[in-house]
C-alpha cells in the first residue's frame, strides 16, 4: 500500500479504506479486539444479491475481544459502521478491570459477514459528525503558536544576520547543533517511513524528507546565532555548560551536573502529572480519560528509533523556543523575576491548545503552573543543557509505552526507554564527581 500525497506510512486512513477486502484490525496490548473494519464487495452477482443472508456469527467477536457474552444485554445500535451494512447490533455491559465503568459493543455485517466491530467506552466522542470542538482559549493559543513560529524565525534571521555582519556568535556551535539536528531528522525518515521499490515514488519522498531535514537545521541555526550572544550577554552561566559539551568535554562535571538535574526534573514532572490521575476521583470528579501514549513506539525498533531521532529536535527547536521568548520579553522589561512571570503566563496561553483544563479548574491550572514553573526555571537557573535533556526525558516518559512486567509483549519497548532515561542519569552522575570516587571519599576512608 502506497500512501497518498507526500506521506511517509502508512495508517488506518491512508491510503483511502475504499478497496474490496481491505481491513482494519485494531488489538489492544493483550492481542484482544478492539476494532475491526472491512470494505464490502461493490458489486454483487444476481444470484449472490436473491439468496438469503446467513446469520452473522456475533459470537466469535465477543471471544476475540476476551468479553463474556453474558455480562451483556442487547442494546439499540447507534454507531453507525464505516462501510455498507444489511444488520446491524448492539450490546450494552460492564467494563472489563473497570466494571463500574459502562462498555458499549456495536457491530455490523452484511450478507452475514462482519464488517464492523467497535467498542465504545464513556469518553469515546463521534469524531466524523463535526469538527472536534474548540474553546476560545484553544483557537487562540493555536492563532498566537500559528502567528508567533514564522514572525519568531523571521526576527531571528533579521537579528542573525546582524550577528554575523558584527562577527559576533558561536558559528561553531551553530553548527555542530544544526548538523545533528539534519542526520537525526533524516535519519528519521529512514527508519520511520514506508520505503518503496519504485524509483519515481521513493526519490520524490526522498527530495521531500530532505528538505524538511534542511529546514529544521537552518531554524535552529538561525535560531541559535541570533540567541547565543544575548544569551551569552544576560545569563552567561546558562550556556557554560552546553559550550563545554559542544567543546568535546563530555565528563566536564558542570556538564554532567546539568544533566543529571535535567532527568531529575523531567522524572519529577511525570510523577506530578500521573499523582493528577489520582487525586481526581478522591476530591469526587470525574476521572481523566486515559493518555494515550505514542502508539509507534509498539511497532518494533524502527519505530523507536525514529521516536528518539524526533525528540532530539523537539527538545532543541522547544528549549531554543523558549530562550528567545525569555530574551525578547527580559530586553522590554529589564527585570528577571518579571521576565519569568511574563514567560510562564506565556506559556500557559499558548498551551491551552494542549493542555486539558478539565475540573476542578483550580487543579489542572495548579498542575500547569507547576510544571510551566519548572521549566522556566530550570532554563534561568540552570541553563540550556539542562532545559533540553528536560524535554528529552519527559518526552520519552510522558508519551512512552511503560511497563515493568516481563509478561508484557512489549517489556522491551518499554526497558529500552528505561534504559535510555538510565543512561542519562548514570552519566550525569558519573561525569558530576570530577573524578572522584563512585562512593566519594568520605565512605571509602
């Protein structure tokens, strides 16, 4: 299957499910049934359409999605299938491991064979009948984020260039930042997307993966030029760090100090957000639907790594991003604790879009604040490097898919990711001693 346009994989939506035959099967992570799809024949011989349709056997769905059939009652069907469909049937029962919980089961067949299974939890929302609802808030945060992107990269090559024609910035380090960022960007195209053997398809993908590589790298060279040298100018111990790490001096203490208090901030602000979960239903709301983790990270290790090559360019566009707000707004106000006030209110309006502010109000803006608090302080106190191993850790363990379990079909997925957080933090520590013992010297005297 090819996908359309200039798309890279293939998925549930492209290409088109229009072809005969073509399914959708979607498992959960004990291999049990969730969804399932087909497309119907288009058209029928004479004999097939006068000859009455067999019973649809209901039953075998209710075994593969590991549902005892007699917890449920026969509902009246209201999700409609995907494609064509001559019966239609609903069920209505407790939902397994939550069964306070109400699970809704639809399915439908045609000429006896099934062509939709769907199970519908409590939050489950029709997404075709309308555009997903927005607030206020998040038309215009997404408006400001829309907005602030190109006139932010467009101040940047204004002020960039200026550097350059003075000869000031770190050229070097522009560099080095901007090239990683290209071999990780392509180097997320080959392993993420669907390769094909026709010349013509594979080289315009090519072209196109190419330039969207090029282009990351020159916004944060841009991006870089025009902030170092304020950076450098306002908070010189911010960027100590990174210069020495740029510089080759990986086991630099300072480097390793920033690393480690990267990790532990990042583990501390997913341990707050899944302490949210669990305070709801205490304080009598309603509790927050699942979150769904990236869903790619389970397709093997190709997935993975392309996962961990786009985490190193959010987490440098994202630090960067914010180093330049928090220089703009410090150059207009000229005061730091204000500057960081300014910057997390920010922060929080261009989040709204993706934030989900659900009751009690006064918790999710508690929660919001606290970590868009942390991170503004992180970068002021501590610095880039530590601001972007931040991001990089809580993007690995916010959107990763975690579990201890060996039984688990992907414990390896899951310790890999474990693993990488771990690497960060032993080598944070280890190149923090300066040298000294493991144990320090105080234990081992």
């Amino acid at each position: 299957m090819v996908p359309t346009g200039s798309n890279d994989i293939v998925s549930t939506t492209d290409p088109p499910f229009t072809i005969t035959n073509m399914r959708t099967i979607v498992l959960d992570t004990g291999g049990r049934l969730v969804e399932f799809h087909a497309v119907p024949v288009q058209l029928e011989e004479a004999s097939a359409a006068a000859a009455a349709a067999p019973a649809p056997n209901w039953a075998s769905l209710f075994e593969l999605a590991a549902l005892d059939q007699t917890e449920f009652r026969p509902a009246t069907p209201l999700w409609t299938p995907r494609t064509y469909a001559d019966q239609r049937a609903a069920w209505e029962g407790p939902m397994p491991g939550w069964p306070e919980q109400k699970l809704r089961v639809e399915a439908a067949a045609y000429r006896g064979r099934i062509v939709s299974f769907q199970m519908i939890n409590p939050w489950t929302e029709p997404s075709q009948m309308r555009e997903p609802p927005r607030s206020r808030g998040q038309r215009l945060s997404r408006g400001v984020v829309a907005v602030m992107v190109p006139l932010v990269l467009a101040v940047a090559a204004g002020v960039a260039r200026h550097h350059l024609r003075k000869g000031r910035g770190d050229r070097r380090g522009a560099l080095r930042i901007s090239a990683t960022i290209f071999v990780s960007m392509f180097g997320y195209w080959i392993v993420r997307a669907v390769h094909f053997p026709d010349p013509s398809v594979e080289l315009d993908r090519l072209f196109t993966a190419l330039g969207f590589a090029l282009f990351c790298a020159g916004a944060l060279w841009v991006l870089y030029l025009a902030l170092e040298p304020y950076v450098r100018k306002f908070w010189p111990t911010t960027v100590i760090s990174w210069s020495r790490l740029l510089a080759g001096r990986f086991l630099d203490p300072q480097v390793g100090r920033d690393v480690l208090i990267g990790v532990f901030v990042a583990v501390s602000v997913v341990l707050l957000s899944r302490i949210d979960y669990h305070i709801r239903p205490l304080l009598g709301y309603p509790a927050l639907p699942p979150q769904v983790p990236n869903l790619d990270m389970l397709s093997g290790t190709r997935p993975l790594l392309a996962v961990a090559a786009q985490v190193a360019f959010n987490s440098a566009f994202n630090s960067l991003w914010i180093i330049f707000a928090l220089v703009a707004v410090n150059l207009l106000v000229g005061r730091l604790w204000i500057t960081a006030v300014v910057m997390v209110g920010f922060l929080m309006l261009t989040g709204v879009g993706s934030n989900d502010f659900t009751p009690p109000l006064w918790l999710s803006v508690l929660t919001s604040l606290t970590v868009l608090s942390s991170i503004v302080y992180v970068m002021l106190r501590f610095g880039l490097l530590t601001t972007m191993t931040f991001f990089a850790v809580n993007f690995f363990l916010q959107y990763g898919v975690l579990t201890l379990d060996p039984s688990r079909w992907f414990f390896s997925t899951s310790t890999a990711l474990l693993l990488i957080v771990a690497a960060l933090a032993f080598y944070g520590f280890y190149a923090s001693r300066g040298g000294e013992p493991l144990l320090g010297k105080r234990i081992l005297d």
